[in-house]
C-alpha cells in the first residue's frame, strides 16, 4: 500500500471497484480472520465539517474488534476521502498493525538477512486475541468548491504473499466545504480584497551542517555478584549463582566482540574489598579476585592476546556504606549508631570503622544479617564503532546497519536521500535515535509543513527543543 496523497490511476479504481461492488467480504480467507463484527469508529456518526479554507479534521477511534486480523498477517487500513460523486479526493496516513507471528517473522528476517524495514517507526505491535482502539488524528484538504462525500476505510493485508484490499467501511461523512466570509474593502477602484487565513507557519531556515567524521567510542559497565570459599580467590562457577552472574558479563561482551564494525578499546575489573576484615588482607584478596575474573572471561570468550592485555584488573575498598544502606531500609534502629560512627570517622580507612562498630552490642545481628554473603566485582569496558567517510560508503551501509550511525553521519544520509519522503524516514529514524537533534527536527518540520501537516510539525520541532533544554 503507498502512502503518499497522490493514488495511481490503477489503485483509484481498484479501491471504488472494491468499494462501489461490496466484495470485500469475499477476500476473508486470504489473510485474516474475521469476526462476526466490523471495524467501526467512535463516536459514530462522525461528520467532519471543512472549513473556509478547504481543511477538514478527524479525530476519532477505529476500533478493531477481537480476532478480526490474522496473527500473521500485516494489516493496513487507509482512509480514503471520496466525493460524493465517487471520485477519490485524498488517500490519508494509514495506520499499520502487525500481528504476533508477523512481528516475529519481521524480526527474524531483519536479524538474519539484514533486511531494513521501511514501516518499523510507523507499524504497530498488537495482540489480535484482544479488542484494539486505535487513536486517529489527521488533516487534510479538500478542493475549492467540494460539495461533499465520506471517508472510507479501506483495510488490505500483507504478510500471506500479497497485498489486497479485504475489506472496507464508513469512518465518517464530510459537508460541503463552505463559501468563505469575504472581507471587501471598497477601494476607490471599487476592487474587492479577499482576505485568506492560513495556518501560521513555524518561519524555520533549512539546516545543512557540514559533515565531519568523528571517533564513535561507545562505553558499558555491569557488576557480577560472585561467592568465593573464605580467603580465596579462584571463581567456581558452582558456587551460588556465579555463573548465571558471569555469564551476565558474556552477555554484554559478546555482541560487540561478534561485530564486524566493533572494535573493544578497553576493558577494566575490580575487586571490591570487603568492609569486615583487615584492609591489609582484603585489599589484595579482591585484587586477586579481580584478576580471576578476567581469566575465566578471557577462557570464556575465547579472547586473543592482544585483547586480553586490555583488561586492567585493579582493588577499590566497598566500604560499610552497604551495610548501613541495609540496615536502614530494613528499618533497624541500630542503624543510627553506625551511622554515627561513619560519620565521626569518615575520611579514615575501614579497620577504623570496624573497630569501632564489632565494639556495638548489635554487632552479632550485623554479622548475621547484613554484611553480604557475596563480593562485587565491578567491570567497566569500551568500545570504538568504524565511522563512515565517503558518501557513497554512508548511503551502502545504512542500507544494512544504521544501528552503527553516530548523528552527523544519519544527517548526511539525509542530504544525500533522493527525494523528499526518503529524507523525512531519515530524519524520522535519527530522531528515535537522537531525540535532541536539532537539524533533523528542523528540516522534519520543514518538509511536514510543505504537506500541510503543520500539527505534527510543529509538535516534532517542540519535543526536540523541551528535550536539548532538559538536557542542558
């Protein structure tokens, strides 16, 4: 199904036929399952009433009801605006809804065959097994002198080899555009002056920023929760949950360390010294702790050399902050007299603390239910994702990755697009990556004001502008 205002000669007549002759009751089977009940739209009747301009607006619900989509099927419905007379005046933005095993499927083909889907920002996810009220809202125009019509709903699905128009059904009537209200000022020439209100335009300029390449360094951290037998340092994987919290660090490692386009820069762990114990013994025992765990990650991953010389392994003193943070939100008393002796001796190491908190009568309750059983190790890494120089490279690779575009390189992707509706998706995408971006935001409302569609461009171009302020 197209999307744009302006329907081939072929697919005007394929929609009236469809709708003129009622036939759409006869293409159930191809790719839905229908209910006994039909679309409908609330409230109902719906009567959009143009104004002096030739704008009309609707802003009501399609509501679908249970099982009238298949769930493997991608349904379109598409408003057409039809004059009286049956001739097609506008086709409007359709709203696209994919079912559970369709979504699936999708995903599936994107992963494996890097296929890039051009209704992803558009198409929405619903459980057909359940009713869905779908929120309408659009404008458009109508020509000079219409004496009226209706919108028809016209509903065609993808997903079972074909696209097919299956059914249809009224969304609303629409009266007659009416004559404008004339102010004649009565010059001495006797000239009439027609005086036109149009919508107030938002006065942007069109921004194209030069392109400059830039390193794209991308950073993570995590922490695995690992058991080790008393005083020692080796990792079993056995013990406790260790390995489903090792296995947490695999996770996050092996998609970039899988990705041609990656490159790890660095990776980083420490061992996080326990708060009981002496410092002098604790210090080291996480340390080495530290370097177990990049061994068994170095194993693990199958790491080369050069990579596993990254890995920095380093000690940092937990602390008794965790156990006064325990206590207080387990609402024990005692946890004023810790805090107490945090406070008296902050700024000197933890044996100092502790001497002074095994001394409280509380100190078994601590000891039992407070101090943690497990030790934090903490993992930072980094990571550098090739960049994108010429243009011919840029426009090949967003075919396949544009997960893999920093802002300046989906920008220049724009300024190389074709026409104006492969740029809006551009700009579209690089806004649901990077919602603050101005440029992108600005020539979206551009282009959404050339169409008329001064409403969505407008609330673009102030969502991105309430989001750079926020993050300032």
């Amino acid at each position: 199904m197209c999307y744009n205002n302006s329907l081939s000669l072929t697919m005007k007549h394929t929609i009236l036929y469809y709708i003129a002759t009622t036939l759409a009751a006869l293409l159930l089977a191809a790719c839905t399952t229908r209910t006994s009940e039909p679309i409908s739209v609330s409230p109902h009747p719906y009567e959009v009433v143009p104004t002096e301009e030739g704008v009309g607006s609707i802003d009501l619900s399609i509501d679908i009801p249970a099982g009238y989509m298949s769930k493997r099927s991608r349904m379109f419905i598409t408003p057409m605006v039809v004059a009286d007379d049956s001739t097609v005046i506008a086709e409007l933005k359709p709203v696209i809804l994919d079912g559970g095993i369709f979504s699936r499927k999708m995903d599936r083909r994107i992963f494996l065959e890097g296929y890039i889907d051009p209704y992803a920002l558009t198409a929405k996810h619903v459980d057909t097994h359940l009713p869905q009220h779908i929120a309408y809202k659009e404008h458009f125009n109508l020509p000079e002198g219409f004496q009226g019509g209706y919108i028809e709903g016209v509903v065609s699905n993808d997903g079972c080899g074909s696209c097919s128009v299956s059914d249809s059904f009224p969304m609303a009537t629409l009266a007659a555009v009416p004559k404008k209200v004339v102010e004649v000022v009565v010059p001495v020439d006797t000239t009439p002056i027609i005086i036109e209100t149009k919508p107030e335009p938002l006065g942007l300029a069109w921004m194209e920023p030069a392109f400059v390449v830039h390193e794209k360094v991308m950073q993570g951290q995590g922490t695995a929760h690992l058991q080790f037998i008393i005083n020692k340092y080796d990792i079993v994987p056995s013990l406790g949950n260790n390995r489903a919290e090792l296995e947490q660090m695999v996770a996050k490692l092996e998609p970039i360390l899988s990705d041609t386009l990656a490159e790890i820069t660095s990776i980083t762990i420490y061992g996080m010294a326990s708060a009981d114990g002496p410092l002098s013994l604790n210090t080291p025992l996480s340390a080495n702790r530290a370097k177990s765990a990049k061994q068994w990650l170095a194993q693990r991953l199958n790491l080369p050399t050069s990579l596993v010389q990254k890995i920095k392994t380093g000690s940092r003193p937990e602390g008794w902050q965790p156990v006064l943070d325990a206590m207080t939100a387990a609402g024990n008393p005692d946890s004023v007299k810790v805090k107490e002796i945090l406070r008296r001796y902050a700024g000197q190491n933890d044996d100092v603390a502790e001497r002074y908190i095994r001394r409280l009568s509380c100190w078994p309750t601590i000891r039992e239910n407070y101090l943690q059983k497990d030790r934090k190790v903490d993992y930072t890494y980094a990571w550098r994702i090739r960049s994108f120089s010429t243009d011919a490279e840029l426009v090949q690779m967003y075919q396949t990755r544009p997960d893999a575009f920093n802002e300046a390189e989906l920008l220049r992707v724009a300024q190389l697009a074709a026409d104006e509706e492969s740029q809006m998706l551009v700009y579209r995408y690089t806004l649901s990556r990077f919602p603050t971006s101005e440029v992108a935001a600005n020539n979206l409302a551009i282009l959404l004001e050339r169409r008329g569609e001064y409403e969505e461009a407008r609330r673009i171009y102030e969502a991105a502008k309430v989001l750079r302020s926020i993050n300032k």
